[in-house]
C-alpha cells in the first residue's frame, strides 16, 4: 500500500468514526453503517507572506541644554623671591599743538634807497574758519634818472568750513609804480611825471567747495574773480573769470571730469571805442588713474572773439619702472588771452593797447622722462614741438625808445628742450637745477622774436646750520633776445648771471634777523632793450613772530 492508499484509508476511519459520534444520539437503535469518503488532494505547502516594516529616516532631535562640566585643579602654591609693585593707571597728558606763531613783522633797509615793510596776521587752528591779512610796501631809486619804483601790495583772505562745503573768499589791491627811463638821457630830459607810469588793480574772488561727496559721488568747485585794472593814462579794463569744475568717478579707476571757463575783458582807453575781449571754453575729458599709468584724454571746444577752435588735451604717465622711470606724453592745446593785464605783468613799459590784438593759441607736442633716484633725487626732462599763433612780440618805439609796441607774429615755431633735477634732505638741504632752452626755427611775420629769450636757466640751494641758521642762494642765467632797431635793423641783448643770496639767524623763538644780496656779480644786464638793472643790491633788517 503506497502512501496515498495509507493516507485515503486514514481519512476513511477518522471520518466513519466521526460520522458514528454525531448520529449516536439520533439513531441510538440503528446499526453502523458502512459508508467510504474518498478525499483526493495534492499537497502544496506554501509559506505565509512576510510582513514589512516601514522605516521612514529622520535626524535625532536638537540637544539644546548647555553641559555642565566640572574640573577639579588642583591648587598650587608658587613662591618667588621678587615681589613686582603692582600697576597703577595714570591720566594721558592732554594732546594739543603748540600754539601757532600767525602773526609777523618783518622791516628791513638797503643801498639804493630801498625800505622792505611787511605784515601779516592770521586767525590761527580753527575747525570752522580762518582768516589771513597780509601787507607788503618797497621801493628802491636806482643811479640813472628816474629809475625808480614801488610796489605796494594788500590782501585779506578767509574760509569758512561748514559740514557740507568749504567757502573761500579773497580782496585785494596792488599798486605797481614804474617809470619810463629807458631813453637815452644825453637826448631826452624827462621829468619823473613825465614818464611815470602806475598800474592800480583791485580784486575780488570767491570760490566753494564740498567737502564730501554726495549720492552722485560729484565734486565740485566753482569759483569767480573779478578784477578792475587801470593806470596812468586813463586806461581802464574790467574782467570776469568763472570757472566751474566738476569731476565724478566712474569706476574705481575711472573719472569723468568737466570744466567750464569764462573769462570775459572790456578794455577802454579815454573816449576811445570800448575794446571786447572774451574767452570761452568747456573741458570735458575721461580720466583713467592705475597703478603705473594715468591717461588724461579729452578736447576743448574754445570760442575766443567769434572764433571757433576744437583744441586737443592728451596727456599720458606710464611708468617704465615704478616711480622711477616714468614716460610723459602729451598733446595739448590751449588759448593765452592777451589782455591789457596780462601784456603789463609780462612787459610793464608797454606803450599802449591795439585795437586789433589777437589771443595766442598756443600747441604742444612733447615728451619726456621724469621719475626719482633713491630717496632724495628727483629729476624731469622734456622734449617739445611747440607752435604759437598770433604770439605778441614787443619792439622799441621809433621816437624816444622807452616803450614798446605789440607786434603780432602769425606763427611761430620752435623746438623746446626742459631738464631739471632736484635733491632734497628733508629740512636740512635742498638743490635744484632747472633749464629751459627754445630752438625758434620758423616765423612767418616778422624776422626775428623779438626780446623772446631762447635759454635761461637757474640752480636754488637753501642748507640750514644747526637749527637756527639759514641759508639761501639763487643763480639765474639767461642768454641775449633780438631787438629792433629805429632804421629796422637788428641786434642782440648780451647775456647774464645774477646771483642772490641771503640768510636768517633765529634769536629765540620770536626774533630773526635776516640780510638779502641781490646781483652779486654786479651786472647791469638788460631783459628790455633800454633798461639796464639795478646791480649790486643789498638789504637787511629783523622779523618779529607774535
């Protein structure tokens, strides 16, 4: 009997037997009955499914409480045979400069009759003002008959700081009394107010500047001077100069930058006609300042008595070794006003003001190389093609000889060569040596430039003994200029060396005595054809300090 007979036989008994216990009660009487179930099944054992858990990840909660931990150190005791004197705080000295010495005398006299007053009072430190006056008077009577001059000068100036802009504002007056005594003297006897001549000029200016920036990061700083100049013969001119920069940064390296200029002249002479003469000019440019290289590009749209000119205005700095070698280019252009002021400043004897006088426009090509030699040794060389247009020449008069005319040359031309070297020991020593030297190679007016100088030079030295001698020295060289003759000739002015030299002895803190040479090599050199100088000069006297 196989296994699945065994398991139906089985099956067949447990089921009669079940089949008998649940009929008993029923069928108490009856008789078994015999009664075969056949169960037929295929076993297919299987396992249950197995339950899943659900694990969702999640960081551990913030441990917020602060630990507590202790430490038990053990005490030691240290003995040391030196005691230290324990410290003891004490009050800073106050911080304050020594008070300012703002105000001076200083008098002096000298040969050629030559008094030397000079004054000056200063309001001294101030966060919020301060204020200057200032006043000088000398005169000198030279050997030759009516060489003789004063000079007298007064100015006050102040500024005030407020939290935004700082105002500054200026008045003066200056009285410059000259004399024609440049004729010849065995012809001409003139009396002294004759050939007097005094050039009186009034000024007053004003500026403002802020003293931070504000949202638009601009600066400002526009200012005005008005100025009346006349002199001795009813000769009157008024000007207005406005120029109002503003400058804004760009960039951290970039500035734009932006000038306007008005200068504005009226000149009158008597009852003759009213003589205008204005300049007018806008200078926009882009600056560009790194490290070892600047470029300043811009133009100069100028108008300049109804006439238009679009100036250039490059100027580059590339250092070729830092600080040391330093490459200057440029190429600039620029209007010189010829006003009545500015040709007597240049040329008092002048004898008087054309009606048809022409601005110089000056333009310079140049280059050059300038830098620093260790710590004390600085130097600046250039290398220029310049050109000067309607340039104002001066020529002798054709009767007496002692003033001069404006001759007005078209063009002129000339190659300029510029050095100088300077060394400087902090305040103990300086030295520089300064040259200028013009090749004029191209005229087209007139045959010479006249009274132009093509070279002059001058070398200054300053060294202090001690503390409280100082000494000064100054050479000045320069070489002879054309002049025209009556009979349209020509001829040359003979060079010169002048000499100065000078020194101050402090005694004490508020006196100084100090004495002046001037012309020490005694030359009577003339820089105008017909006016020789003084010569041999000398003064002294004391300065007071309060």
């Amino acid at each position: 009997m196989n296994g699945k007979t065994k398991y139906i036989s089985r099956c067949g008994v447990i089921g009669m037997m079940a089949g008998f216990f649940l009929q008993q009660p029923a069928q108490a009487q009856d008789s078994l009955k015999q009664e075969t179930i056949d169960i037929i099944s295929t076993y297919q054992p299987k396992l249950r499914d197995a339950a899943k858990l659900n694990l969702t990840a999640a960081l551990p909660g913030v441990d917020t409480a602060r630990p507590r931990m202790a430490y038990q150190v053990p005490a030691l005791n240290l003995y040391f045979m030196y005691q230290p004197v324990p410290l003891k705080p004490l009050a800073l000295g106050k911080d304050s400069l020594n008070a300012l010495q703002n105000n001076f005398v200083k008098v002096g006299f000298g040969n050629y009759q030559t008094p030397l007053i000079q004054a000056g009072l200063g309001s001294g430190r101030n966060e919020k003002y301060n204020f200057g006056l200032y006043g000088s008077y000398t005169g000198s009577k030279g050997n030759i008959k009516n060489q003789d001059y004063n000079a007298l000068n007064i100015l006050a100036s102040g500024t005030y700081y407020s939290p935004l802009f700082e105002i500054n504002g200026s008045v003066g007056f200056d009285r410059n009394v000259i004399h024609y005594y440049g004729y010849d003297h065995t012809l001409y006897d003139f009396s002294k107010g004759d050939v007097k001549q005094a050039f009186n000029q009034g000024t007053i200016q004003v500026g403002l500047k802020n003293r931070t920036q504000n949202d638009w990061a601009l600066m400002i700083a526009p200012r005005a001077k008005f100025m009346i100049f006349t002199d001795a013969f009813d000769r009157k001119e008024n000007t207005v100069v406005i120029n109002a920069p503003v400058s804004k940064q760009l960039l951290e390296d970039f500035y734009l930058r932006a000038e306007g200029v008005f200068d504005l002249s009226t000149f009158k002479e008597g009852d003759q006609k009213q003589i205008n003469n204005n300049v007018v000019a806008i200078h926009p440019a882009l600056e560009i300042i790194k490290p070892g290289f600047t470029l300043h590009a811009g133009v100069n749209p100028t108008w300049t008595n109804s006439k238009f000119y679009l100036l250039p205005d490059i100027v580059n700095e590339s250092h070729l070794i830092r600080k040391k070698v330093i490459l200057s280019s440029g190429w600039v252009s620029y209007i010189e006003k010829n006003s009545f002021r500015n040709l007597a400043n240049n040329n008092p004897f002048i004898g008087q003001y054309p009606p048809g006088i022409l601005n110089t426009r000056v333009e310079e090509k140049y280059t050059g190389i300038k830098g620093t030699l260790g710590s004390h040794i600085n130097y600046n060389t250039k290398f220029a093609a310049v050109t000067w247009y309607n340039m104002p020449l001066f020529v002798n008069d054709t009767t007496v000889g002692n003033t001069f005319y404006i001759r007005n040359e078209d063009q002129l031309r000339a190659f300029q060569l510029h050095a100088e070297i300077g060394y400087i020991e902090e305040e103990k020593f300086q030295l520089r040596l300064t040259g200028d030297w013009y090749n004029y190679n191209k005229q087209n007016t007139e045959v010479k430039p006249w009274h132009l100088i093509p070279f002059q030079a001058n070398a200054y030295a300053q060294y202090t003994v001690g503390k409280n001698l100082h000494l000064n020295a100054n050479l000045y060289a320069l070489s002879g200029s054309w002049y025209q003759l009556a009979n349209k000739d020509f001829a040359k002015t003979k060079g010169a060396w002048d000499l100065n030299a000078g020194a101050n002895y402090d005694i004490g803190k508020y006196i100084n005595v100090w004495v002046t040479a001037n012309n020490l090599f005694n030359t009577h050199y003339q820089r105008w054809n017909g006016y020789p100088t003084y010569g041999f000069n000398i003064l002294g006297g004391v300065m007071i300090k309060f």
